[in-house]
C-alpha cells in the first residue's frame, strides 16, 4: 500500500545521484520492459553529467554475485537491475550482505513497485539506506500540451497565420526561412515537411 | 553548461527551474525541438524564462533533425536576450532554416540587435557558442558604468 | 573560494547516511550525547571485568557499530588491552553462517590484526600464526610446526601467544543482529560463547532484536550483560532533540542549516540518527536545486514527504491499521512476526525514556492521516 510517490525525470534523477555520495536511490518503472528504458537513458544522462564512469549492472538473482560485481566496479556511480525476480528470500540474502555493497559514488535501483514492495518487507538493514523512491517520469522533459499549445499560439499572434495556412505554405515549398517556422512545423507534428523546404 | 553557470553565480535560475524550463518535442521523420523558456514574442517578463546573475534574462528554441544513423543536424534557432531599461533592449541570434537564397545571401545566420526589423550577418555558431555568449562574465553585458553615448 | 557546488558537495559527503563509522569518527563528527553512552558501558565494564561477555541491541540505524568502534578504540588507550573490532558479514554470508565459521572469522581477524613481528619481542612464537594462516587457507605446502588441529586449538594457542604481549583480548562482532531471528543467532553463537569464555576472551556482539521480545529473550540471559541502544527520545522536556541538533550541526554549519529547520529535522527523524542524516541530506539537496544558500522549513519539509512515502511502502491494509491504532493510542503489542517487522523496518519507533513508549516514524504520520481521512 502505498500513498503515491513523488514523480522525476531521468535528468533531474541523474543531477541527483551525481551530487550526493554514497547515496542510494530507488527508481520505480511501470513494468520489466520499462526497467531497461529508464535504466539505458540514466547511463546516458549520467554519462553527460559525471566525472567519473557511470556502471550498470544486472543482479541475474544473484545477491552474492552482485556483491562481488559491486566490489569490482570502477569508482562511480552504479545503476542497478534485474529485481523483478528476487524472492524474498533472495532480498533477505541481499540483506544480510548489505556491507559489500557500499560506495563511495551513488546507486540507483530501477525496478518496479511490486520488486520495492518486497524489498521493504526483507530487508529492512538495506532499505535503511535509501533516502529517497520516486516514480519515474518518462516524459518529465517533454513540452506539456499547454506548454505546445502557448508556443503555437504565440507564433499564430505573431504571424497572423493559423496551422493550416503554414501547413499549405510549408508543402508549396513557400514557407518563410524564419526560425520559428521551423519550430511551428515541429509543433505541429509535421516536421518531415521541412524536408520539402 | 546552465547548471554550471547557476553554480558559479552567473544564472540566477536555481537549478530545479533549469529543469523545468529546458523541454523537447519530437516530431516525425526525426526533427525534434528543444525549448528553453516560453515562446515570447511581446518580451513579457512574467512568461516562463531564464534570468542572469545581472537581470539580463533570455529562452531560446532550437530545431534538431536526426536521420537515421547521421550526427544530429541544427536545423534552426534563435536565442534571444534582453536587457531591461537598456537600448538596445535586446539582442537575437537566429539561425534560418537551410535554403538556398538564405545561403546565397549568407544571411542564414544573423543576429538583431534591438530591432525585429534590423539584422546583421554574424558568424555561424553553435548552441552552445550561442550559450556560452550569453552566460560569459564579459561579453553581452553592460559595464556598471554606461559611457553617455550608449544612453 | 569555493562554488557553490563544491560547498553543497561538502556539505553532501558529511550527510553520507551510509558512511562506515570509522570515517566518521576519523572525520571528527561523532557528538557524544549527555548521558553515560554505550560505547562508556561496554568499556567501562570491560575494564572492571576483562572476560566478560556483553551483548548490544539496537534498531536498524541507531548507530550501534559507532558506538562498539568507540568503545574498542576505548580500550585500546590502555597498554594491557587488545580490542578487536569484526564486520562478520564482510567474511562470510551470514545467510550461511554456522557457529565454527564464526571462530574461524575470529581466528583469521585475530592472525591478520595481530602484528606478531612487531610483538616478537615480548616472546610471541609468530610460527603459531604461520601454521593458523596456512591452516585457514588450507595451504597443502605448508609445513606445519605446531600440532594444531581444530579451530579451538588455534584459538586457545593464538590467544596465549597474545597474553605474553596484552592481558586482556576482547574480540568485537558485528553484523549479528542482521540474522533474522534469535533462533538463528543462538545457534550460532551459544556454543562458541564457551569456548571464548574458556579462554578468558572478553566479547562483545550485536544481536537481532527479536532477541528482546518474547521466549527469545532468553538468549540474553547467557550473557553477562545486555545494552540497549535505544532511539534519541525525541519527547518534549527531553534534551533528544537539543541532541540531534548538535549532531546535525557536528555536519553543517548553523550558518546554513538554522535553528528553525534544524529542529524540524531532528523531530522528524524519530530519533533515528541515520534517518536524520538521511533527510537532512535530501533536505540540503532541495535547497541546492532550489538555488537557496540556506535550509528552510520548505526544504525539509519535501525531503520529509519523499522519505515518508518510501517509508510506507511494502506495507499491507491489516500492518497500516496497526499504525493507525498506534498513531491513535501510542499502544503497541507485539504478538506475531508481522509487529517484530514493524519495528525492524523503523515504521514503528519504540522510545525508553523513564517509561516505554510507542509512535510511528514521524514522517509517515501526515500520510496515514491522509489515508484514515475519508
């Protein structure tokens, strides 16, 4: 049970872990298939953000293996997978091995809710470490709809023109060169007529 | 690059309003928009935008295009900073979409100093040579001192 | 001077909720509390008795392990003491453990800590720890000098070679209380307790709590003494929160992290020292992403709420009921697995200041009034 948990961006969540030492964060994703999205975009955010190598590592239900996976990483920080088929037992194994896995740099476990679920029953010396769980929010760096929608109106005011008048121009191949045509057409959802241009 | 700047003192937008304000759009065939503050055509204050350590505040839009396994292509931009209670008010790099008349002229890329109407051809430069620009401790800001002919 | 980012940096390092407590005790940011500690008990009770045998209970986070590091460190001021402090689950998984690997881990510490070449001098035969060294390592080459041939002849050799140099060994372990129940750790633990007291060992070690609770308390009763470290009492007329302040600012200056803020983060960690780290951590990170030079009750107060809705994970309609009836009533009654669990997973915080009394985490308690509310 739970009360809902705040969301985050993979961006924002990379800030995070690249600044805060030792600290342990969990991400929770919709399902196993979101698992190795959230977890291939953090490498490569954290790769743009951090001094030192960023680590991803798969647990193959295998706490000790892990352990030793930890131990043989390069200074860094970690991202850490593969909790969908942990028992309990197996987080309680976890557990009790809770000392070979500190470091130095950050470690984000991506997994999804029911994996956190059986984490916070099992292993209580673990999950004393993690400060904070968020939701991940895949789009969390995409233009909300009001966002697009300020942007679209804004360049109508400007121009005098509507959606379909650009549209029409664009395909004629009359379209002004100015920037924001360029980005009325990517609004717009019909950047493949900037090909045209 | 906005973070660092926020951390050495030069932006004074915090870092979680960087977040906030830097967004994407991804159309189809591969062009994509990345936006950073709100569209601002009236130069309203209010409109979501990033602000300098000296008031000077600025957003910018950019459009990308990856085809395939080609580099990312700049398509266009423009960045645009204005200085409150100063003339010129403003200054504008804008990037024009490829074309050939535009390139003909060399005219594609081009900046406005104060006036939609006025543009003047300036080097080609990157996103990041344009941020640089904006967030420099020297350039694109006026002295404490304004010499009386710049009033 | 610094950027701004390397002074929050800083400040982050010194926030490490997970830190090992030898760098924090290197780092000089252990605050000692008003009153006679843990660490002074165990020391100060070693000194009087050098063989007795103590045991050390605490919740997950209570900061046990300084506290048994301190009072090695203690101990080992005075020339005629030899501590030896042990992580056994850095040696072994503990999920396996038996009762002669706990001596062998023992046996290993004691040859690896023990710098017999420097001690040679007080006539200490180094060809023992040779021939323990080879036989721990089952090194078919060596060849053996001493007709040793069980842990137990080792350990009673070892430590006379020792007693030439030091009167009294005291051997530490931690991690026990990690073991899941008492049962567990009793097996373990209550055979070899003879052999070490055979040889005249002091020994210390943490126990799980259930140890505490019900039949199993009786596993307590076979050593000499019990400590209890409780959580920081956090009730108002107490000095808890005065306390945790003064830890807190052991870590970041009042400069940044004011009387206000810091006080708010010392109620809502419970007592619970490494929780307080842990949100004032988060708490020192909203105020850097917010661009603030300073800690304010707003910081806190999201830091708290992230901290408090992980808290409420994993837990089930009949164990969130049990909260509420808590949060209503301070009573708690532990009568099954699933009460134990609650107060090892630190949802539910069990305070002895003069009477013995029960709260939830406080920063869960907003959001089982949320829930409660209709």
């Amino acid at each position: 049970m739970n009360v809902g948990l705040r969301s985050i961006g993979t961006a924002e969540l990379a800030l995070r872990a690249s600044n805060r030492p030792g600290a342990w964060f969990v991400l929770i994703v919709a399902d196993v298939l979101a698992v190795r999205e959230a977890v291939r975009e953090l490498v490569t955010e954290l790769g743009y953000l951090s001094e030192q190598e960023v680590s991803s590592l798969e647990t193959q239900s295998a706490p000790e293996a892990l352990a030793a996976a930890f131990e043989q990483c390069p200074p860094g920080v970690v991202v850490t997978h593969g909790f969908e088929s942990f028992s309990s037992q197996t987080w309680q194994d976890m557990d009790l091995l809770r000392s070979r896995y500190r470091r130095d740099a950050s470690v984000i476990m991506v997994m999804t809710l029911a994996s956190m679920d059986l984490l916070m029953q099992n292993a209580p010396n673990l999950a004393s470490w993690i400060g904070n769980a968020w939701q991940w929010d895949e789009h969390a760096h995409e233009l909300s709809n009001p966002e697009r929608e300020q942007r679209l109106q804004a360049l109508r005011e400007q121009f005098g023109l509507s959606d379909q008048e650009v549209i029409a121009q664009a395909e004629q191949g009359q379209l002004p060169m100015d920037p924001e045509y360029a980005e009325w057409l990517v609004l717009l959802g019909k950047g493949a007529l900037l090909d045209h241009e | 690059m906005l973070i660092d700047a926020h951390n050495h003192g030069l932006l004074k937008t915090s870092i979680a309003r960087i977040h906030q304000l830097l967004k994407l759009e991804q159309a189809a065939a591969g062009y994509a928009e990345i936006t950073g503050g709100a569209r601002n055509f009236k130069r309203l204050r209010e409109l979501p935008h990033f602000e300098r350590d000296d008031g000077a505040w600025f957003d910018f839009a950019i459009t990308v295009a990856q085809k395939g396994r080609q580099p990312l292509e700049l398509v266009a931009y423009d960045f645009e900073i204005r200085f409150d209670g100063k003339n010129p008010a403003f200054v504008r790099f804008d990037l024009n979409k490829p074309g050939h008349q535009n390139e003909a002229e060399g005219v594609r890329s081009h900046l406005h100093p104060g006036a939609d109407d006025l543009s003047v051809p300036s080097p080609f430069m990157s996103p990041g040579e344009i941020l640089t620009l904006l967030l420099h401790e020297r350039f694109l800001r006026w002295p404490d001192k304004v010499r009386a002919t710049s009033a | 001077m610094a950027s701004r980012i390397e002074t929050f940096r800083e400040y982050m390092r010194r926030l490490d909720a997970t830190a090992g407590p030898r760098e924090i005790l290197d780092l000089g940011l252990y605050v000692p509390g008003s009153k006679r500690t843990v660490a002074d008990e165990v020391a100060g009770r070693l000194e009087l008795k050098p063989d007795s045998t103590h045991v050390v209970l605490g919740g997950v986070g209570s900061g046990k392990t300084t506290e048994l590091m301190l009072a090695c460190d203690h101990l080992n001021q005075h020339d005629d003491f030899g501590a030896f402090y042990i992580d056994i689950s850095k040696h072994r998984d503990l999920q396996s453990l038996t009762s002669t690997d706990l001596t062998n881990i023992v046996l290993d510490q004691l040859e690896q800590l023990t710098n017999y070449y420097r001690w040679r001098s007080g006539g200490v035969n180094p060809s023992i720890f040779q021939d323990c060294r080879a036989w721990l390592s089952e090194d078919p080459y060596h060849h053996y000098t001493n007709n040793l041939n069980s842990p137990y002849e080792f350990l009673e050799a070892l430590i006379g070679e020792l007693k030439k140099v030091t009167r009294h060994i005291i051997v530490v372990l931690d991690s026990l209380d990690r073991l899941i129940d008492a049962d567990q750790f009793s097996s373990i633990v209550l055979d070899e307790l003879s052999h070490f007291r055979k040889h005249g060992i002091g020994l210390v070690l943490t126990a799980p709590l259930a140890a505490m609770y019900g039949t199993a308390r009786t596993v307590l009763d076979r050593f000499d003494r019990f400590h209890y470290h409780p959580w920081v009492s956090i009730e108002l007329g107490s000095d808890g929160l005065d306390f945790l302040v003064r830890v807190l600012h052991a870590r970041v200056p009042p400069s940044f992290c004011p009387e206000q803020p810091s006080r708010r983060l010392a109620a809502l960690s419970g007592g619970v020292l490494r929780d307080l780290v842990a949100l004032a951590q988060s708490a020192v990170e909203e105020a850097y992403l917010d661009g603030s030079d300073t800690l304010t009750e707003a910081h806190v107060g999201i830091a708290a709420d992230t901290f408090g809705r992980k808290h409420l994970l994993g837990l089930n309609p009949e164990e969130i009921e049990i909260l509420q009836r808590i949060r209503r009533t301070g009573t708690f009654v532990q009568t099954s697995d699933r009460d134990m669990t609650l107060l090892v997973t630190r949802r539910v915080l069990e305070y002895h200041n003069g009477r013995t009394r029960y709260a939830v985490h406080p920063t869960i308690e907003p959001l089982l009034d949320q829930l409660a509310s209709p």
